[in-house]
C-alpha cells in the first residue's frame, strides 16, 4: 500500500503522505522506517502523555523531524468534561482558561505540532476552537505543570481511558454500548454517586448492557487503547448490581 499511495504522490496527486497510528512505540520504530513520512498522526494530549506512553511515541517521530497531527487533544471529550477537583485546579490557577482551551493549547504547545485536530458538536465549540487558535500563545512552563497535576488528579480517580471511538462496536456480537457504558461508569467514578450510575446505566437498553458480554476477546483486539474490555464490562456490572 505505501509503495502505491508514494507513487500517487510522486504524481502529484497525493500533497502529503503521513499515516495515523494506534499502537506501541516498537511498532512505531518500524513504522517511521518504511517511508519519508511527511507527517504522523498520533494520540497526544497531557493525559496520555504517560497513560498511554504517548511522549514515547511523540518522541520517536519528533528526533526524525516528522511534523506531528494531533488527534483526540481532548480524549474525546474526557478534557472537557473535568471533574470538580480537576476543574478546582484549573481555575485556582487560570480562572478564565476553559478546559477545552486549555488542552488544545497543551496540544499544539508541543514542539514540531502543524495540526491539531478537534471533534465538535455544535457552532460554539468551533467558534471557541477558532479563538484558542486565532490568538494562540504556547503554553508556559508553568502552565504545562498545572496540566501534568491536573492529569495526576485524573489518574487518580479511576477512570477507564476510554475514547469513544467505537471501533470495539463494530466487531462485537452482543451489541454492547461498550463506549457509553465506560462514559457513565466514568462519571460515576468522578462523582461517587451509586445513584447516578444506577440511574445513568438503566437508561440504556436491555440489550446494549454489559452482563449481555460473552466474553468472545473481539473488541480488545480493535481498542486502540488496549483495554481490558470483558474485564472492565464485568467490572461495571457489578458495580452497578450493588449499587
Ligand atoms: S468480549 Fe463482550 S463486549 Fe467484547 S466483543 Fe465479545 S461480547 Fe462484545
Ligand atoms: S475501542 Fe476502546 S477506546 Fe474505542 S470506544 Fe471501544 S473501549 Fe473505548
């Protein structure tokens, strides 16, 4: 496939060649070696920075000079929707920075970023992504401290690391609202409030519950995320049956 993509760009028809990549920094060593990428796409955000040992990967493309796309700068809204004692630690230290904001400008602080790219749902999201960006200014040192506390905080409470990106849906037999599960489950590790995740859970359907899984291993093997998949739907169900 790269020897064809690189002809089409040889043509001229392809501007720039680069590749998006979910996966683990010796598998990306190899990667960077096939082709003289024009960029690489890869999952960086201050929370994955060592959750997912994405300064490895960043690392590994960034000391061959190979500009760097961001993707889920946000964690799939996971940055935007802070807890009360991570949004606490934002705003004791920077009062009119919204989370949002904050984590597109950790994004695109990292050295050798030419895009970041940013899901929205709706006109304000764009119009605020616009600004962080019409007006951006790097972060400080003192700003990337705050964002690497702000991440410990939410290391620290339990959280599954979840993207919502529905690739273990495609494959799963059961039809298991896998990523909405591991949303509600997450707030409910956030608030602590048996009764949000009884109420949260129950609005799902039958069918879509996690005691519906077989077990079957499909979805682990298409999280980008390595999760534990059956493990953490088990996890939840039993939570919830005792809450
Ligand atoms: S292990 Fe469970 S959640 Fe995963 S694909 Fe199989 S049935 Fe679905
Ligand atoms: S594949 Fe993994 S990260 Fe993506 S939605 Fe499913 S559990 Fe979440």
């Amino acid at each position: 496939m790269v020897e064809e993509l690189a002809k089409l760009k040889d043509e001229g028809l392809i501007k720039y060649f680069g590749f998006s990549f979910h996966g683990t920094p010796e598998i990306l060593q190899e990667v960077v070696k096939d082709y003289n990428w024009d960029f690489a796409q890869l999952q960086v955000n201050y929370l994955d920075w060592d959750v997912v040992k994405a300064h490895e990967q960043y690392n590994i493309v960034q000391e061959l000079g190979i500009p760097v796309t961001v993707m889920e700068p946000l964690r799939g809204g996971g940055l935007v929707n802070l807890s009360e004692k991570a949004m606490a630690k934002l705003k004791e230290n920077y009062p009119n920075s919204s989370p949002a904001e904050f984590g597109l400008r950790w994004a695109a602080s990292q050295k050798n970023v030419v895009t970041v790219l940013s899901g929205m749902s709706n006109l304000t999201q764009m119009k605020e992504n616009i600004a962080t960006f019409e007006n951006f200014t790097p972060m400080s040192e003192e700003e990337i401290k705050v964002a690497d506390e702000i991440a410990k905080i939410i290391q620290s409470q339990g959280e599954i690391n979840c993207t919502a990106c529905k690739y273990c849906m495609e494959v799963c037999p059961k039809g298991i609202n896998i990523p909405a599960i591991f949303s509600l489950y997450n707030q409910y590790k956030v608030t602590n409030s048996a009764f949000h995740l009884k109420i949260y859970y129950e609005t799902l359907s039958e069918s879509e519950r996690a005691n519906n899984c077989i077990k079957c291993g499909l979805c682990n093997k298409n999280c980008p995320q390595n999760l534990p998949i059956p493990d953490l739907l088990a996890q939840v169900q039993k939570d919830y049956e005792k809450a």
